[in-house]
C-alpha cells in the first residue's frame, strides 16, 4: 500500500492528531492555509502516498466546499457588511467576517480530509489495528475502527460500479455541479442499500466466526518504530507546540 | 461490427489490454470468457463507452446506425449484481429510466419491454423486494427499453437456479439483438449463445462459434478458469466425436443410433 518513506501507524496517527488539533486551534487563515500547505509539501516529500491519489481522495469535500463557503458565509456575522437582505426579523448579510469565519472553516476541513487521506492512504486496515491494540486500545473496538478504513476503499468501488451501471442506461453526468449532483440521485438508492447489505454480511461473517468470543489474538503483520518515526514524532510535537504557542 | 483497433488500457497502471485487435460480429449472442482478471468486464466497459481506451479506438457499427460516443449509448449494460442499478419505487419507473434518458417515447419502450421479457405483472412492484431471478430480468429490461443496439450482460446467471437461468436464455435468444455475454457459465454459453470469444491475460485466445471454440479437444478449458461444457464431456465421456444436440439424441445413441 505505501510507496517512499514507510512510517509505523502509530506515528501517523500521532501526526494526523496533532495537525487535526492544529486545524482547529488555530483561528487565522492565514495559518490554516500555511498548515496545508506544509502538510501537502510533507505528503509530496515523504512519496509515502502518490501526489494524484491524495488530491483524488479529496475530490468528494470539493463538493462540500462550495455549500460550506455559502452558508458559514450568510449566517456567520461580523465586521463590514458588504451586502444586506432582510427576511422578516433576521436579515442574510455577507460581512468580513462572515467570508473570513467560511474561508477558515473550508480550509480546516481540507486540512482535516487531507490528513485524514493521507492516514488512510498509506496504513493498511490490519496495521492500523495492530497500531490500536500496541495503545491498549481494545481488540474488538480497534478491529471495528479498523473496519472502517476497509470500508472507504470497497464504498468508492460499489458507488464506481453503481455509476456504471446507471452511466450505462442513459444517465448523462456532463453538466453544471448542480445538474451533476442531481444526476447522481439515482445511485443513492442502490449506494444505501449496498452499504447496508455489506454491514449486515458482514456481521453475519463475523458472527460465524466466532467475534464474540475472541480473546487474545495473534496478527500477520507486525509493526515497529523505525528513525524516520521518530522524526514523525518530532514533527508532530512541533506543530502542536508552534500551533498552541503561536 | 464492433472493432477495436490497437486498444491499450490500463487500471491505475496495471495494464488489462495492450494493443488489443479485435472483430466482434453484430446480430449474434456473443460470449466473452476467461478467467478471473482476463478482461471480460473490462471489454464490455470499453465497448460500453464506460471507460475510454489508454490509446487506440473503439467502433460499434450496427445496421444504419453507429455510435462512438457515451452521450447517446447504442451499448447498454445491465451490471453483474442487478441491486447495483435497481433504485426506483417501482418497476415501471425502473424500465422507463432509460428511454427517458435517451429521450424516446417512454410508456411505448417500457411497455414493450416488459411484455418482451413476459415480466408485465411485476410492474407495480418494487425493485428491490423481487427474488433474484426477477431483479435480473428487470435489470434486463431496463436495459432493452432503451431500445440500444447492443446489449451487454456481466455474469447473467450468477445467483439464479436452473429454471431462471434457462428462461433468462429464452428471453436473450428471442430478441433480435446483439447480446454480449461476459461469463464464466460455459453451459449456458453452450445452449444459448452463437459466437464465443475466449480471453486471457488481455489477449484472445480464441474466437469462433461456439461447439468449434468450445468442442475443440484441443483446448484445455480448464486451465483457462472454466468448465467444458456438459454435452462436450458427455461425448468425450462416451467416446463421441461431437456432442449430442439434445438429451434425446443422447439417449438415441446410447441405444445404439450413433457409433
């Protein structure tokens, strides 16, 4: 799964925690965009992810972005006010810090999705789990966070081959980001109902071998720390202690 | 003619095809086989218009019409599992999805193809709550009411029993379409269809009607991921030259009618 520079879970984990805290601590811009860009230099550097599979897995929070930008927009006020609609009692307004408060949120959640990819890109479920367990994080709880990062990979498969499917029958996807979005419609459907037909053999899988009986276990792969860990640890203390201080 | 020209394409840069030439006669049930990663569901995209090729080209020609893009499909494709495209509250809104796309005269198309396939009474219901065999002759229609040229079927007898899969071949043989066929059901490809096209690692390895493809005691069908058909075992079996068309010419040469 990992290319360039392997790093353990747990220093990953330790990394995307800290720039995910940073995101949120910090209330500027400014550093927020600082803070994407050094983690996307970090990402290129490291080669641990290709550069194209990180920016295609942050394709979907395109989408959010616009509506994010919108709203936070029109019902975050402060400062200036640029534009003024009255609605009743309240009025819509864009201000200073209504655009400032909307362009913070969107790049801490691109900060966020993009550390997040990045963790998922580059960690295989069964290291992740193992990575849990090694921080006293119950087996069965670790195996069900684990779950979750097998399940992003195998949702964007069935929404490619719903897509496919419908794609085959005349939908047409071409278009404004609206008409795309309402040409997807038809796919939620099917989507859900696989999400759920996925959930329920899956726990019936799980049941049939024996999940609620398992103690301790052994794993196929092992994980350890390596130097360039270290230096992930060392990077995340610096971003957290340089967000907090700063 | 379906052609594709020195087609080359590639899944996140592990290559499926390179430079692949091939021919496929319109007008015909044609089964595309092979193992597992052969490419089945990949030729079926690309002729689709689903995916685009690397480099090379891909034509579908059928009667007076020909179509290169995926805007307006001659190619429909109904999925390997029928839940992947089935999201309507009811049948009839199912069926009409397509020519609705397509823009043709909806009542008309999906009327049409729901008595082609003999599935009128399912109209009401809803998708989603039919048994397996009946998702697949929905999918199936709501493929056919397009009213496309070509139709395109992943592994159409996964997942249904011997009468569903045998009223399935009726239903295919008597629509005067070409049906491509991506399977790794050699029986079914043996009862119901003319041409088959034998695929592997990308390549195709074989091509030819069906019994010559199939029948040839020089292919060895089993290292290719799939079964030899049960009437070409029965005569090997029985030392028969040529397999029987029916149980009943079996049975008349096991009395003796045959050596």
């Amino acid at each position: 799964m990992s290319r360039g520079v392997t790093f353990d879970p747990r220093a990953k984990l330790a990394l995307v925690v800290s720039v995910v805290g940073a995101a949120l601590a910090t209330v500027s811009v400014q550093r927020a965009s600082l803070l994407f860009g050094l983690f996307a230099v970090f990402v290129v550097l490291t080669g641990s992810l290709p550069v194209r599979a990180w920016t295609r897995s942050l394709a979907p929070v395109a989408y959010l972005l616009p509506i994010l930008l919108v709203l936070n927009t029109i019902f975050y006020a402060g400062g200036q006010v640029y534009w003024s609609v009255p609605l009743g009692p309240v009025a819509l307004s864009v201000t200073a810090g209504g655009i400032q408060t909307a362009v913070l949120i969107a790049i801490r959640l691109l900060v966020i999705a993009g550390a997040a990819a990045w963790f998922a890109g580059t960690t295989s479920a069964e290291a992740f789990e193992l990575g849990l367990v090694s921080l006293r994080v119950p087996w069965s709880f670790a195996f069900l966070l684990s779950l979750t990062l097998r399940l992003v990979p195998e949702m964007r498969r069935r929404f490619a081959v719903i897509e496919d499917a419908q794609r085959s029958r005349g939908l047409d996807l071409s278009g404004g980001p609206i008409s795309r979005v309402r040409a997807r419609i038809p796919m939620l459907l099917p989507f859900f109902v696989a999400v759920i037909r996925y959930g329920y053999e899956l726990s019936e899988v799980l049941t049939a071998r024996g999940f609620e009986d398992i103690d301790d276990r052994t794993s196929l792969v092992s994980i350890g720390h390596g130097p360039a860990d270290f230096a992930v640890y060392l990077l995340a203390v610096v971003v957290l202690v340089v967000s907090i201080v700063a | 003619m379906i052609r594709l020209e020195a087609v080359t394409f590639a899944y996140d840069g592990e290559p499926v095809y390179e430079g692949l030439d091939l021919e496929i006669p319109t007008g015909d049930i044609v089964a595309f086989m092979g193992p597992n990663g052969s490419g089945k569901t990949t030729l079926l995209k690309l002729i689709a218009g689903l995916v685009e090729p690397d480099s090379g080209t891909v034509t579908v020609e059928t009667g007076a019409q020909t179509d290169e893009s995926t805007e307006s499909p001659a190619v429909g494709l109904a999925p390997e599992n029928p839940d992947d495209g089935l999201f309507a509250a009811t049948v009839r809104e199912e069926v009409a999805f397509f020519p609705r796309n397509r823009g043709l005269p909806v009542d008309e198309h999906v009327d049409r193809a729901l008595e082609r396939l003999q599935i009128e009474t399912l109209v009401d219901r809803t998708p989603q709550t039919l048994s397996q065999g009946e998702k697949r002759l929905v999918s199936l229609a709501s493929v056919l009411s397009g009213d496309p040229d070509v139709i395109g079927l992943d592994e159409p007898t996964s997942g249904l029993d011997t009468p569903a899969r045998d009223r399935l071949g009726e239903h295919l043989a008597a629509l005067d379409r070409t049906i491509l066929v991506a399977t790794h059901d050699t029986d079914f490809v043996w009862e119901h269809a003319e041409t088959a096209l034998v695929l592997e690692a990308g390549t195709v390895h074989r091509q030819g009607p069906v019994e010559a493809v199939l029948g040839d005691a020089d292919l060895d069908v089993e290292s290719l991921g799939l079964r030899v058909p049960g009437p070409v075992r029965w005569a090997r079996e029985h030392d028969f030259e040529t397999p029987p068309a029916s149980a009943t010419e079996a049975a008349e040469w096991l009395g003796g009618g045959k050596q």
